[in-house]
C-alpha cells in the first residue's frame, strides 16, 4: 500500500446539498413516489416525505450505536432503499460513507477495509458478512456491522447486528396509493451495486437534483422480470452493466443468423412504420423498454457509447438520446 494510499482523502458519495435536495422534495412532492424496491415478491414504495422520516429514524438509530460526527460507514450491496437511507443518515451526522465493491473477498477485501478502516458497516447479504468476518481483520479495529440477512454474531472486536436496530422509533404510516395513480409516473431504474465505486455518487446527484423515482429491483437474478413490471423511463447504468445487459438481450433474441433473427434486424433498419414499427414494439414490450426514453452512463464518455459494438443495437437510439 503506497502512502499516497493511506493519506487519500475519503471519496464523498452524499454532499450536504443532498440533504438540501430531499428536503426540498419531501416539501414539495411530499406525496410523490420516491423509491420502489420489489421485496420478497411484491413491490414497495417510499413517497418523498417517507423517505425523510426514514433519515432520521436511521439518524436516531446510529446515534444510540456511537455513530459520531467523522465517523465511517462503509456500504456493501446492491443500490437499494436501505443503502440509500443510510448513506444520507450519516451524512446528516457529519460522518462519511464509502462503498466497498460487494463481491470482494479474501485479500481484496482486505486492502479495502485496511484503506478506509470503517467503524461501522452495512453488508447487504449473508455470503458477504461471511466474508467480512474471515478476513482476518477483527482483532485491528472495532466494527459495528448491520444486516437484515445475517443473524447476531460477535467475532475478536466485530459485532454483527440485525439492520433493524437502527430503526429505533415508529415507522411512517403505509403507503397506499395504488400502483395504476403512479403508473405514468417518470422512472429511473436502477440494478447495479457497490461494485460501481462512483455509482453512488451519480445516483444521488441524477436523482437528487431532478427529484425522479428510482426503481430497484429485488436480486440480480430478477433483474429482467422487475425491469418490464415497472418500465422504466430512463436507465442509469455504469459502462459494464451496458455491456452485460447488451449480452442480455443478445441472449433473448432468436439465434444469429436465424429468420426470425434476420427480421429484428430488418426491424431496427426503418421502425417508424408498418410491420417493423410492430415488432419492434413487441421487443421492446418484452425488454421492459415501452417506456424508456434513454439510457444514461455518467461514467463512460458519450462518443465510446455512441461507437458501442455491433451488440449494442437494440440500445444505440436510448444512448444517443442521453448524449
């Protein structure tokens, strides 16, 4: 590890002008939906004055803990409400939160707990607490780790907790709106994780300052389903997550080569019009794209999206649009 390493800055995911931002919405759009996340098969949302109630249950919650002004939270998972909630909750206590990349293991994990020396931690699944606890680091330093997966466990100087404890005061009232008052509602769909080291960053600032929904879906594994139940208006994606979700369609599309592959390519050639205009709509149906108008990739340059491969032609017109 260099010394430039050890006397880094922390990288700032959440900035005070966020908690500026959700005040605003919680004023204005009190009642707006804020946040969906599909959660053991059915989908729950977070209206904007929701969400500001949750902060600072979760303020309260990490006060009782220790949780002090330069204080550390590290967060491992998929972007999802709870993430999203502790992260502005510390930031309100003055503390910082930086990601850790949820499929790190071993001497990776490692180096990036030794980097940022968290004493406190979000780890989203139960492999991944597992992973935390059997680095080898629990004798070094106090860690207070929260999980709605993993069950109470203490290792060396280590203490897993339920993610539940931070929830300390009365929950907001259920939200009631039915789904078909939302339905026309603008949507930015969201299915990346920690492993997207700036991808918090971009999130807070695409929703934060155009006070939009986001939408989560409830695995990686559930992606596809989740995305064409909600359809999305807009995609926010890192330049990997474009690749794979090109290979994804890739993948649902008839073989290379095939007739019926043939004619979706013949589709993209002039879709404006006739049986082409049709079919189209159909792929677009069953890729949860009806109601995309673009995609969105802050951490890529716009002109590497618009020379994407061959692959990328089903999404080529939703990039072109965002750039």
């Amino acid at each position: 590890m260099s010394i430039f390493e050890v006397n880094a800055p922390l990288p700032e995911s959440v900035t005070d002008s966020a908690l500026v931002a959700l005040q605003r919405w919680a004023r204005e759009r009190p009642t707006q939906i804020a946040m969906r996340h599909r959660r053991l098969g059915a989908w729950k949302a977070w209206r904007w004055i929701d969400v500001q109630r949750e902060v600072e249950r979760v303020c309260d919650g990490l006060r009782q803990q220790g949780f002090a002004p330069g204080a550390r939270l590290a967060l491992s998972g998929a972007f999802e409400p709870s993430l999203l909630i502790l992260t502005l909750a510390a930031r309100q206590l003055g503390g910082h939160s930086v990601v850790v990349d949820r499929d790190s293991q071993g001497e990776d994990l490692q180096r990036q707990l030794r980097l940022i020396r968290p004493a406190f931690a979000f780890v989203q699944r139960r492999e991944s607490v597992s992973h935390w606890l059997q680095c080898g680091l629990d004798e070094e330093w106090p860690l207070r780790l929260y999980s709605a997966q993993a069950s109470a466990a203490r290792r060396g100087l280590w203490q897993v907790q339920s993610l539940s404890v931070l929830f300390v005061t009365e929950a907001p009232a259920a939200q009631r709106q039915g789904w078909a008052q939302v339905a026309k509602d603008a949507v930015v769909w969201i299915d990346e994780g920690t492993e997207w080291r700036d991808g918090l960053t971009h999130l807070f600032r695409r929703w934060l300052e155009g006070g939009e929904g986001l939408a989560f879906p409830e695995a990686r594994e559930s992606a596809s389903r989740d995305r064409r139940e909600i359809a999305p208006t807009a995609l926010l994606l890192s330049a990997a997550r474009v690749d794979s979700l090109a290979a994804e369609i890739e993948a649902r599309l008839p073989i290379a080569g095939s007739w019926r592959r043939r004619l979706c390519e013949w589709t993209l050639d002039d879709p404006r019009r006739g049986l082409r205009r049709w079919l189209k709509s159909r792929v677009r149906r069953l890729l949860g794209f009806q109601r995309l108008r673009r995609i969105e990739v802050p951490s890529a340059p716009a002109d590497a999206l618009l020379q994407g491969s061959a692959r990328q032609a089903w999404l080529q017109e939703y990039l072109e649009r965002a750039a």
